[in-house]
C-alpha cells in the first residue's frame, strides 16, 4: 500500500493541495483560491471539501493508499500553535488556529503540522531533496522576498515563538532600500526578484545605459527572467545585476555561515535559474567575507525539488517529520 502525505500551499492568490507520495512525487494535486472574503471558516469548509474530493480521486485513480496527515505551509504559520498570525497578505486578520479549524473536519487520525513556506521548502529539502544526508544546512528561498529554514541537528530551527529563520531581514545596508517589511537595508530589497528590478533600474540611471536591453522595459513589466535573458545576450546591465546581486547575497550567506557553521547552503526560487550567473558571484562574496576557518568549506547548492511542485512537496514533508517523533 503506498503512503501518502497531502501539502497544501496557502497563498496570497492560490490555495494548492497535493498528493504526495514518500519520494516526493505529486500524484495529483488541485487548486483554489484563497479567498479575500475573509471570512476563516467559510475557507476552511471549503479547503476541506477540497481534500476530500482529491483522496477520493486517488481512489478513482485504483491506488492502495494510506492517508498518514497534512502538512501546510503558509505566510507567518506557527508550527507551536498551528496557528497564521498576522499574515499582510492573507484576508484573515489576526491570529487564526489554521490547524484546529482542520481538526474539526478531520478529527480521526491524521497528523495535522503547519509551518511557514520557507521551513517547509528545508524540510522538503531534508526528506525528499538534497539535503538527504546532511544534518545541518540552511535553505534560502529567492522570489518576491527572500525567506530561509534552519536545519541544526537534524531538526528545524522555529526559536522561542515558532518564528526563527528570518534570514532575509537581517540588515545589509544600514539606512538602504526600504523593504517589504517596511524596515530599511533588508537582504530581501536586494537579492529577492523585485530587488534584481531595483538593481537594474539603478544602474540603468547610474550609467544612462539607454542601448541596455532592459532600458525600454517598465518597471512593472521587468522580471528576474527578463534580466537572465538579456544577461544570456551579454547585455552589460544585465550582467551586473547578476554581479551586485551576488555580492549582497554573499554577503548576507556569510552571515549566516559565521551564525551556524552549516554543511552547505540551498538556493531555491525563480532566480536561481539563471545558474552561474547567480551562483558564481554568490560563492566569491560568501568566501571574500568569511573567517578563514570557514572559507572553501561551505557549500552554495541548488535546490534539488520541483519548481513548480516545491510548495505543496515541502509543506507535505511536514508530516513524515511528525511521523518521526
């Protein structure tokens, strides 16, 4: 009988759930909105329905299956309470007990866990990644901001309050680019892909680099991909943004190397596509700030999960690691 560990992804937009099978494949998955109604039980009898009807798909599917819980990953989950606190882009305001509101329509047997998406994606890395044999690692997560999962020891590190890891908001530059957050000079401003757009702007000014194949692009339309693309053509700005890019995003890994001493850093998200461009000015800054009993030793890994299935793999390891205790 094959084992099956359900994700589900809550988004600011999409709500996703999975299927996941012990080697990490999506056996079948299925979408919805989240919702901008607000209104919290109404989305849990709803996300609820939902994963009733994909087991009863895997049924259809003629699978032997055993359903063993749900793992959920969502903007600001706490795994100690199973809670979402405070989410800005979700329309539930407050404190919402995500986990208790499924218990009540699951309340057989099933191990229910929730976390944020970027310790779901480490933990995703740990049990159905690349990260298989190591016992101390540090995933950074690269897209519209910059979210990173401790490993030490073999166990995520959620700190005191269930919040620890947040890696992208420690300060690079003191008084620089307002973040996300609201906070200035945050890693996320520079090495998230709404950072990479910043970076190109600014040089694009900085040089009046009017022959760039970025110049006729609108700052809403420019994307990451658009930036590797040119790169590819050797546009220069293009070029640079990858360099400068690189040498925050160094910066800030050496930070985190000095804090932890892990075995290797994952970089997972849409950035990291662009593969050496972004790798290789990576490591050189990471090396270039570290302590000399660190240097060469750590190192700077792509993810080994599914782009496109990442979110719902990671949050359904979730449930093997319960399994576990």
């Amino acid at each position: 009988m094959k084992k099956i560990a359900i994700g589900i992804d809550i988004g600011g937009t999409n709500t996703v759930i999975g299927a996941v099978d012990q080697e990490g494949n999506v056996m079948v998955n299925r979408t919805i909105d989240t919702p901008k109604h607000g209104d919290f039980d109404k989305y849990m009898a709803d996300l609820s329905s939902e994963i009733k009807e994909l087991i009863n798909s895997l049924k259809l599917m003629n699978e032997e299956t055993e359903i063993l819980g749900i793992g959920l990953g969502a903007p600001n989950g706490n795994y100690y309470n199973g809670t979402i606190e405070y989410a800005p882009n979700l329309s539930f305001k407050g404190v919402v007990h995500l986990v208790d509101g499924l218990k009540k329509h699951f309340p057989d047997s099933y191990a229910i866990a929730l976390t944020n998406d970027a310790n779901a994606a480490a933990i995703g890395e740990m049990v159905y990644g690349g990260a298989k044999e190591m016992k101390n690692f540090v995933m950074y997560t690269l897209g519209t901001g910059v979210g990173s999962g401790i490993i030490v020891n073999g166990d995520l590190v959620y700190g005191h309050d269930g919040f620890a890891g947040e890696c992208g908001h420690t300060t690079l530059i003191p008084g620089g680019r307002v973040c996300g957050c609201g906070s200035l000079g945050h890693l996320e401003a520079y090495c998230s892909a709404p950072g990479m757009k910043r970076t190109a702007f600014e040089l694009i000014a900085q040089y009046n680099a009017e022959d760039s194949l970025l110049a006729d692009k609108s700052y809403k339309e420019l994307t990451s991909k658009m930036i590797y693309e040119a790169a590819e053509k050797g546009d220069k700005i293009a070029l640079e943004v990858f360099q400068k890019t690189g040498d925050y995003l160094g910066q800030g890994l050496a930070d985190t190397v000095h804090h932890l001493a892990p075995e290797a850093i994952f970089l997972f998200g849409g950035p990291t596509a662009a593969g050496d461009y972004i790798f290789k000015p990576t490591y050189e800054s990471m090396n270039r700030h570290l302590l000399p009993i660190f240097k060469d030793k750590i190192k700077i890994l792509p993810s080994k999960l599914k782009l496109g299935d990442a979110a719902i793999v990671g949050a359904s390891a979730l449930v093997w690691k319960e399994l576990e205790k």
